[in-house]
C-alpha cells in the first residue's frame, strides 16, 4: 500500500481544490519547468520513458500516442476525455472534484507537449456540476497567471474550455466525442485518418483521459524513473481501481499495478458482502469479459498484459465483483439493456444486433430459459463481433459471449 | 497523371487510379461488392457495413521497402483479424482483396439479416418492390431465413411527410444515410437529419418548410430501400409494369436527361400515360440528378384543357374547323400577308419545328421574331460555349462567373455544377444585387446595384483581384442571366460580357465561353436557327399578320393584348386555349414534347435528342409538321413528315449545326460511375444513357472564324428616384407558368404573387413581410404580398416573372399599403 496518493491526493491534502493550497504543495511547478525550461519533444519523451499507459480503457502508450501527431497541420488540440460514462467507472469524476488543478495542470503540460494552444474538456451531460466547477477553477488558473497568453513570460499560450455533451455513452469514443464538440450528432467517425492526422475541426488532436493527463505533473515533476518504479514492467505507475459489486466498501482505490484482485478485493474493499465467494469479476465494468474466479484468478496481477492472461482486458480498472447469489442471465440482461440504449445506431450490426440481443434474453429469463434461444443469443452476439464501426457494438458483445459461454449453468434453468 | 496501382480482386488482376475505393475498383473489374450507404458520388462512411470484405496487404520490409516474399516467392500478405468495408478502404500496390470468401460471405449474409430484423418485408405493398437494393441483395446475400421472430419487430409511422412532395415510411428505413448525405454533401442543403438513437434513429426535416430543397426528390432514386417515395408516385404504379423512354427535360436550359416511365392502366381510361420522371445519366449536364420542378411538372400534358380541334374565327366565334380548313385558313393570311407576316415563336419548341417556322419566315420575307425577355443569345453562338465545354471538367483554373442570376432558382442543375466545380477548385465570381444561394460558394461576391451590370462586367477586366482571377484565370466561363433585367439590359449585358470573354482570350477553347441563363429550355436553340427578339415588340405586331407558336403574349402582358388587336391576323398554335389563342383568328393544337420525337439546344449549346414517350392526344399534331401543311396553303414547301429529316436540313443549312445527324446525337460512351443496370444497390434508380449523350454545337470562335463583337448599347438607365420605387423582374424557379401551375404537388410550393421589400421601405409603407399590398405596375394593379429582401436597395422592390404580375423589364411602380399609407402617388 502506498504511502501517499499520487492522484488522489486530496485524500491526504486537505484542500488541495483550493489554489494556494495546490501551489503550495508543488502545484503548477511541473507546468512552469515545461514550458520555460523544455522543448515539446522533450517532455513527450519523459512521458514515454515512465511507461505511462492511456487509463481510459485500451493502454496505449502516452508518449507514443502523443508523438503520432502530424506536424505539418496546424493547429493542433488536445482534448481530455472527461466522459466516463462506463458503468461501474467513477474514477475521474473523483480526481476532478477533488483534485482539479492537477489535473488542469496534465491538461496543460500535454497542450504543451504537442503544441495546441487550446484544449477541451469534453464532459457527459450529467457532469454539468462538475463542469461548472472545472470552469471556475480554470478562472482561477487564468486570474493566477498558469493559463492565457504568452505564458511564464515564454511566447508559449494555451486557453481550457469545457464542453458537455447530451449524456451519451457513445461520446466516449474519441471520434464521437470530437464529433459533438463540433456541435453534430455524436457518432463515431470511420478510422484512419487517426485523430493524430484528422482529429478536432479536421486538425491534428490528442484525445487524453482524465486520470492519464493527472498523472502527468507528477511524472514532470519526479521524473521518469521514479514513475516507472511503480506498478509492473508492462504496466508503469499506480491505477485508481473503481470497485463495486458485491464488496463490503465499494469505491476508488489508488493502488499500483501489480496489486492483485484478491488485494483489491478483500484487503481494500473489506471482502465479499455476507462472506459470500466471488464467482465472476468484471475488470472492466459494462463492457467487460466475465473471468470465473477461482484461487488462481483471485491471486493474479492487475496490469493489461496479466488480466488478458484471464480472457478479459483491464480497460479502464472498474472492477465489478459477482458473488454466488447472481446469476449471470441477470447480469447479461443489464449490459444488454445499457447497450441497446446506448447504441448510437449508426452502424448495422450494433444497432440491429443490441436490439435482437434484447428481445432475446428477456425472452430467455420469461420463458424458461430455452437452449434455442440461448443458443441463438450467443450466436447473435459472435455475428456481431469484428463487424462493427467502434468498439461498442464489440463491448455488448463481451459479456454476453463470456457469461453463456463461462457459466453455461445459469442459462439452463 | 494520378498514379496507377494494381491489386488482386477475387483472383482477378485490376490496375486502377491510386486512391480509388476497393468497391469502386471492384466495380471496373466487374465484381459487384454489395453496398447500401456507399454511394460513387458522396464520400463513404462505412455505416451499414454490407460490404465487408477480406483485404490483404503486402507486408513490407521497413529497411529497403520491398515487399517480405514467403517461402513460394509470392509477397507476404496481412490480413487484419476483422473484416473491411471495401467502401472506406483505397486501394494500394499489390493488395489482395476477397469479396466471396467464407469469411466474406458470412460477414454480408449477417448485416443482411441484422437488417431484415428491423424491416417490415412489406415488398407487395412496396413502391421500391422491383428495382429495391435490399429486396436484390437480400436474395443475393441473405441468409435465405430469419432467426427473427416477426412478432417482435418494432412497428413505426409508414406516411411520414418530410414536407409535401417526400414520403418516409420509418419501418423501411435503414439509417444508411444516403438522403442525410445527399443533401448535405451534394445539393448543399443542408435539411435533413437524423433524431434519436440507436434502433429509434429516424430521419427528420429539420426546415420549415418541410424538406426544404429543391433536388427532394434525387433522395428517393438514391434511397436503397422503399423508404423515401414521392408524393407524386407513392402506390402510382409497379416498377415491372412501367416502359420508360428516353427524353430531355424542357423546364429550364439545362437541358437534363430523363426518362418517362409510362403505363397504360385502367385509372386513365385506358391510355397510355406518364407515371414519373426519372433522370438518366449523363455526366456532363446532370450527372445523374434533376431538380423537383423537372421531376413533378409533367403533368401538363395531361391536362383536360389540352386543345384537340383546330378552331377558326367565324362571326366573332371561334369554332372547330377541320386541319384543311384551319391550315388553308392561316396559309392563305400568311401568302396574303407575305413581308408582313410575324412569326413569333418560343424557346419552348424543339430546333426543327424553330428551324420550320424560320423557313417559312424567310420565305415570304417575313420576320421570325423570339419571344423573349432576355438577349445575347447571338453572342453566346460567337464566343461559345462551344465543343468540349463540360461542367464536370472544370476545377482548379477554371473561374467561373454568375452575374444577374439567381441559379438556385433558375437553373437548378447548374447550381449544383457550379457549387462542385467550386469544390474541385474553381473560383467564383458571383455579382448580383441581391443575395442567392450560390454566393456561400463564391471566392468573391460582387454587389451591384441594379443598372450597373454592365459597368460591373467591364471591372472584371481590369488589374486587381477579382480582374485577376478572372482574366488570368486558365478558363473562363460566364453564366448571364437577367435579374432585374428586361430585353435591352440583358442584351447589354452579354454583350459586356462577351467582349470580356474576348478580351481576356477566353473564348474558342473548350471551358471557355459564355451561357444563357434562359428562361426556356430551347432559347439558345433559337438563336442559333436566327430568331431575333423584338425590342418594340407592341409597335413590330402593329397591323401585322401574327403566326403565335409556343407562346403565350396575351397571357403575360395586358400591353400585348392592346397590340394583338391591332394586328391584321393572328393564328395561335399552342397546347391550350391560351389568352393569344382567345383572341386569334386561327387555332391549331399542337402535340406536347412528349408525344413526339425532337431535340432541344441547351444553354450550354448541347443537342440532344428527346424520344416520344406516350401516344400524341387525338387530334393534335407536331409543331414542325402543322408549318409544314401551313406553308403548303402559302404555296412554301417544307419537310412536315420526319423530325430527322428536317433536322438533316437544318444540319445543311445552319453552320454550327453542320455535320450533325440524329444517329449522331444517339452516341453514347462509357460514363462513371456506373449507374442504372441491374446494380442499381449501387447509384440508385438512375437510368443508364442508351439514347444518346448529345452533341456539342461549334462556336465562331472554335471555327476560328472572325467576328466583331457589337458595341455595349447604351441602355436607359432606371434608377430608383427619390420617393419612386423601381420594379425589377426576378425568377421563381415555382411560377404559375402553365406546366407549374397543372402539376398539382408543385402548385403547394408557388405560394402567391408577391412583391419583395427592403425593410426600411417596408417599415416607411407601415407594412410587414406576410400583409398584403396593392402593386400598380404598368396600368394594372393587384394585390401581393409584402416579402422582405435585406439585401436589395431602399428604392427597389422586386417582382417575381411569370406570377401574373405583368413585368418584362424593370419599371416604375407603385405600391399602397391597406392603412393607405402611400409611398408614391
């Protein structure tokens, strides 16, 4: 267990939302020391030397996703993707709460790094608090001379705006977010052109999520080593883990990578409630594979390459714990629901097949959970896989496929 | 040059331009990949993933950049683990593509059956049911089955008007996008989209008025299932029952291609009649699009108010009278008449019955004179357009310049060639005194007041940066047209613009010339056969013997009745009863253009051939031949029996027209894409082009011969005056014209005469847009109403052409508001 919090500080600074409260405890140094003192290419190489991962789900390397951007189109942008909208998830809205200005200050220090003189927090509908929030303290940050023109006296300038969207899971994909930040539907666009190539109004554009671009002051700050000292080689750094579920103390952990679900589970979250045993875990909230938990799965490593070890992916680390009273057919019956509503409807086999996949598990839990029907549900939802435009049509597939497929006894009732 | 690669389609070696599409470079190898949203003419969006594909690409060795070869020497090739839609994917050296593998296979038989769970299989009932993407390719790629329990399927709205001309049926729909896309990406309005999400997404209008464009109707040839119909063919008739014919639409100077899709059927007492207008394809007038007002006012032609009996005058009556009677009737005032006859004839006749009457003329020293609004018809057969002009080439190096038109409402076609030359580069010059839809796409709006085109024209050549893009410019081209415009200034102004033409050396070379923005579809055509306008056209009738074709004086302006009675005698041929038919001494009905063979000139001098599509009404006969058997009784022998042979004649006779032939206009070459065969998943419902492209009439200045360009004539300048307004003639592309005002869809969309105000003027009568106002113009008053134009001056109010208000050139009005309010006595 850490001693002290890297992104959840406010757990140990009182105050930290405060702005003298942040600047004395270091605040906006790793910004000032940037901007004054490095070249872009220099601190996207310090992000890529710590290992930093993308937190929003797939893992990619920060660094290299930042050095993919294309240089011979201006401007660039950076936008931080404050969507979090996957059930189970509740990490970044924590961290901007209660930790704002360090995260401001990663919003900054990547603006920086690939020379975008505006960035967007693009946050679901529901956060309008939260927005609200944000934009008073990116005032403060402006009255305080940290954000604005011509910035430590350098000709560097950099603005934040916010943006809320209409409360759509699909703008959480990255294309569909920069759709909706130009004011269209929020539908995902067709990939390549990359973001990096053809991102915001057409131009090159990092997409960041909330707690990557949190990590980055204190990586600027201690430097890479330090970072890449954390968690395990192929996952650097420490992880806020959402656990929910069945556990006794659901909530955000901070912990390193390489903690293992039974730490996570029993040491942080209190253990199962009633002392039940854990049947399946969701790694990666709705959009999840199931992984049947045993001994050996209780026992293993968080970070990415581990938990694909188990048939699933970590994904943005919202951890969903199943205890012995759910059956599956339940839980499916929820993800599917979500999708279906969330499905943006673009694309066929999302828009058709989530809604098939509905009819046919309500059907399955009404009438007596027939083999044909659940045959033709898992049927339905592999026919969908590797077909669709973004991966939401792939995520409602996951759960349902690994619960038929992993606990074939609670779809034979 | 673009690049050429090669790449391996389902075992078959294809080289294409790099960056083509894998769909479409499967289509040039002849290997149909299914589709829905992928259209050839909008940009893919890979949504309703039907064309997933396996695509292998050569693995290449990063240090020399060679291609990684296998153990049998043949190139490395990865495959990505999911399928690929062929429509987002370009083609690259060396690929390797499968449309009917296992693989593939399975991956478009399961978007065919997500799709079907959402679509009501009511194919019987279905307008599209015959030529529908989703019933062909169902059959084709389908599973053959449903696992889909029919009972679950969603039910939805089935008549959803978008706005009164389109239909949505909500079940059919399969959110491919294609109208949304349409609209925005090539008619530029922008007007549909779509609400909700997910299974509930649903097309909506979002203007008011419902569907607000006049290109609607493309979206239903487009729309890959029975979806989006028209108003006019919902539940009209089968697919499989129509017959279609070749034919040019003759609502504007463009000169589209379309078909007639015919049916005999029991609803029309057994005749053979028209059911739709579809366009047909051709590339460099219309691609394969049409507007609204050629897709829904044919039914004119249909009209029970058609004539059918010549009619001659007796005590003051008009009776029916046999064809002998009525022919000897008029031959024997025209022998009498000789010098003194005046044909004035339309652009609304093909070039063989102008060709005809021109003879005729001419013959007995007569005068063939066009009834017309607008001059330079003349100078547009000097300077060009001529051979090898063609809007799909134009693009970068090419200025294009539209002064005094409103081409949105005027020539719709050409709004949208303008608007993509414009997207492949082009610049354009737009000058109007007042604002139209084209001005977005301008590189430089000019705005004149009205009376200063000419000097606006002359600017254009001079140093600076709009004369320079025009000047410099590689190719230029200038559509004129006559905003605000009557005979004199229009005149004036192509004359203007011609001599910038020459002046700049834009003129004899293909791209380069000027184009009549007409008000008839035949107007050039006329020119080119040596029909004049009349600047005094009351004072040219005054004790003449009048032959009327195709035009209807009497209706238009009250000034013209006064003249027609002060002529010696007057025989009107035309469709109707018109007003000049009302007071003529001889009647002859004449047939509609499509129930005969002809051809039309466009603006862009293009001849093209129209075909007869439903049998002529009884009684009645072609224009070219009713002057023939007219001539006769005059004792002047003209072909009457074959359009083709009196088009041989004019061939002979006509210097631009020489060499041409009816088989020659027939020609047709390859097009892309390709549209209109049994792929019609593919472009839509468009026909292919079997009948004949057209053909391009030489200008003076492609025959490099020498000619002098007239002097600007100085034209009297209306200005408006202190407390006077000035009227100005504007064009509504929905008139009350007569083949508007039969068309019972369209008539919804004409709204009322009206008069359109600057605000301040408005404000100073005591009026608001929408009251009405009495209009004094010209000796006639009536009632309009109040429109607010921001864009136009103070003294200026405008006034729509063929809205019943008589207006054939700018002129002194008055307007008086109800509280009697006056601005003018």
């Amino acid at each position: 267990m850490l001693m002290t919090h890297i992104l959840l500080r406010h757990r140990d600074i009182p105050d930290i939302n405060k702005l003298n409260v942040y600047k004395s405890n270091g605040g906006f140094e790793a910004f000032k020391k940037v901007v004054t003192k490095m070249k872009p290419g220099e601190v996207t190489d310090a992000v890529k030397a710590s290992g930093l991962r993308g937190r929003g789900g797939a893992g990619f390397p920060t660094g290299v996703k930042w050095s993919f951007i294309d240089n011979k189109i201006w401007p660039h942008y950076v936008v931080a993707n404050a969507d979090e909208s996957e059930p189970g998830t509740f990490k970044d809205r924590e961290i901007m709460e209660s930790n704002p200005f360090q995260f401001l200050e990663g919003v900054a220090i990547a603006s920086y790094a690939v020379g975008a003189n505006a960035a967007y927090v693009y946050l679901r509908g529901e956060f309008w608090q939260v927005a609200k929030f944000l934009d008073e303290k990116i005032a403060e940050m402006g009255e305080a001379g940290v954000l604005g023109e011509n910035l430590f006296g350098t000709d560097y300038s950099l603005h934040i705006y916010t943006h809320l969207g209409a409360g759509a899971y699909i703008c959480g994909e990255e294309t569909a977010m920069l759709e909706s930040i130009e004011g269209k539907r929020g539908t995902p666009r067709i990939r390549p052109p990359f973001p990096a190539v053809y991102g915001l109004y057409g131009k090159p554009t990092v997409v960041n999520n909330v707690e990557t671009l949190t990590n980055l002051p204190m990586i600027l700050a201690n430097g890479a080593d330090w970072y890449k000292n954390m968690g395990t080689p192929d996952s650097a750094g420490v992880k806020v883990f959402s656990l929910s579920g069945r556990v006794r103390k659901p909530g955000n952990y901070e912990l390193p990578f390489g903690t293992t679900f039974r730490q996570l589970i029993y040491e942080h979250g209190g253990g199962v409630q009633e002392g039940r045993p854990v049947k399946a875990i969701m790694p990666a909230g709705a959009s999840s594979s199931f992984i049947a938990a045993d001994e050996k799965v209780l026992d293993t490593q968080m970070d990415y390459a581990a938990v694909r070890t188990l048939g699933a992916d970590l994904g943005s680390a919202s951890v969903i714990v199943i205890d012995d009273t759910v059956s599956m057919d339940w839980v499916i019956n929820k993800t599917i629901h979500f999708f279906k509503h969330e499905s943006c409807g673009k694309c066929t086999p999302c828009r058709e097949g989530t809604y098939w996949m509905m009819h046919l598990i309500e059907d399955i839990r009404d009438g007596g959970h027939s083999t044909d029907n659940v045959d033709l549900l898992l049927n339905v939802a592999k026919q969908m896989q590797n077909k669709c435009l973004c991966p939401l049509g792939e995520f409602s597939t996951m759960a349902v496929v690994t619960g038929i497929e992993r606990f074939a006894q609670d779809f034979t009732k | 040059m673009t690049k050429q690669v090669t790449l391996t389609i389902d075992g078959k070696q294809v080289t294409v331009p790099d960056g083509m599409l894998v769909v479409d470079a499967a289509k040039e190898a002849g290997i149909d990949i299914p589709v829905f949203c992928y259209h050839p003419k909008m940009e893919p969006v890979g949504m309703c993933r039907m064309c997933l594909v396996e695509i292998g690409r050569p693995v290449m060795d990063r240090t020399t950049g060679k291609p990684i070869l296998d153990d049998k020497g043949e190139p490395k090739l990865q495959f990505l683990p999911k399928l690929e839609t062929a429509c987002t994917n370009p083609v690259s050296e060396g690929m390797v593509v499968y449309t009917q593998s296992e693989k593939a296979e399975a991956g478009q038989k399961s978007t065919i059956e997500f799709l079907l769970t959402s679509h009501p299989l009511d194919c019987p009932i279905c307008d599209k049911g015959g030529e529908c993407p989703l019933q062909n390719l169902t059959m084709a790629y389908g599973p053959g089955k449903s696992r889909f329990l029919f009972d679950e399927k969603m039910h939805l709205a089935k008549m959803v008007p978008l706005g009164e001309l389109i239909y949505l049926d909500q079940e059919r729909c399969i959110q491919c996008a294609r109208c949304i896309r349409f609209q925005d990406e090539v008619a530029g309005d922008a007007v549909l989209g779509f609400d909700e999400r997910g299974r509930s997404t649903q097309i909506v209008s979002l203007s008011d008025p419902g569907f607000d464009s006049v290109f609607s109707g493309n979206t239903t040839d487009i729309c890959p299932v029975g979806a989006l119909t028209t108003a006019d063919f919902r539940f009209g008739a089968r697919p499989w029952e129509l017959s279609s014919s070749a034919s040019i639409c003759s609502q504007c100077p463009v000169g589209c291609n379309i078909t007639f899709n015919t049916r005999r059927e029991a609803m029309s007492d057994g005749k053979i009649v028209i059911k739709r207008v579809m366009p047909r394809q051709n590339e460099e007038v219309n691609e394969i699009w049409m507007c609204d007002k050629g897709r829904f006012a044919y039914h004119y032609a249909e009209s029970e108010k058609r004539l059918s009996k010549p009619l001659i005058r007796k005590d003051g009556k008009l009776s029916r009278a046999s064809w002998d009677a009525a022919t000897q009737a008029a031959g024997e005032a025209i022998a009498k008449a000789k010098k003194d006859l005046v044909v004035l004839a339309s652009g609304r006749l093909s070039n063989e019955d102008l060709f005809n009457l021109k003879s005729f003329a001419d013959q007995v020293e007569g005068k063939a004179v066009l009834y017309t609004h607008m001059g330079g018809g003349d100078l547009v057969s000097l300077v060009g357009v001529g051979q090898g002009t063609n809007f799909g080439a134009m693009g970068a190096g090419t200025t294009i310049v539209v002064v005094a038109s409103d081409l949105y409402e005027e020539a719709p076609v050409w709004y949208l060639r303008v608007k993509q030359a414009v997207q492949r580069g082009a610049a354009l010059i737009v000058a109007n005194p007042r604002e139209t839809k084209l001005d977005r796409y301008a590189s430089f709006v000019i705005r004149y007041s009205y009376g200063d085109e000419v000097r606006t024209v002359h600017d254009l050549t001079k140093k600076g940066k709009v004369g320079d893009a025009f000047a410099k410019a590689e190719n230029a081209v200038i559509l004129f047209g006559s905003d605000g415009l009557g005979l004199d200034g229009s005149t004036a102004l192509a004359t203007a613009c011609a001599r910038a033409l020459n002046d700049t050396e834009h003129a004899g070379k293909p791209n380069n010339g000027l184009i009549g923005v007409w008000q008839r579809a035949n107007d050039q055509g006329a020119w080119e056969i040596g029909f004049r306008p009349e600047e005094n056209l009351v004072g040219a009738l005054k004790g003449k013997t009048v032959y009327v074709v195709g035009a209807d004086p009497a209706g238009d302006d009250p000034a013209l009745v006064r003249a027609l009675h002060g002529t010696e005698f007057v025989i009107a041929q035309d469709l109707f009863e018109t007003e000049t038919a009302k007071l003529a001494d001889v009647v002859l009905p004449a047939q509609a253009y499509t129930e005969r063979e002809g051809t039309f000139t466009s603006g862009e001098r293009r001849v093209q051939r129209f075909y007869p599509a439903v049998p002529a009404l009884d009684g009645t006969r072609p224009d070219f031949a009713i002057t023939s058997q007219v001539a006769r009784q005059a004792s002047v022998i003209l072909e009457g029996t074959s359009a083709s042979v009196v088009f041989d004649i004019l061939a002979e006779d006509i210097k631009s027209f020489a060499g041409l032939n009816y088989a020659k206009l027939a020609e047709v070459k390859p097009q892309r894409p390709i549209v209109g065969r049994g792929d019609l998943y593919y472009g839509g419902t468009t026909y292919e082009n079997k009948f004949g492209l057209g053909v391009q009439l030489s200008s003076a200045a492609d025959r490099s011969e020498k000619f002098t360009l007239p002097r600007v004539q100085k034209v009297e300048e209306l200005r408006p005056k202190e407390k006077k307004l000035l009227a100005v003639p504007v064009t509504k592309l929905y008139d009350r014209g007569v083949t508007v005002e039969s068309a019972k869809l369209l008539n919804q969309r004409i709204g009322e005469a009206f008069v359109a105000l600057h605000p301040s003027a408005a404000e100073q009568l005591g009026v608001e847009a929408g009251e009405r106002v009495k209009l004094s113009l010209d000796g006639v008053s009536e009632d309009v109403v109040v429109k607010i134009d921001e864009t136009i001056s103070t003294g200026v109010v405008l006034v729509p052409r063929s809205m019943g208000l008589p207006i054939s050139a700018p002129a002194e009005a008055s307007l008086k508001a109800a509280k009697k309010v006056s601005v003018r006595a």
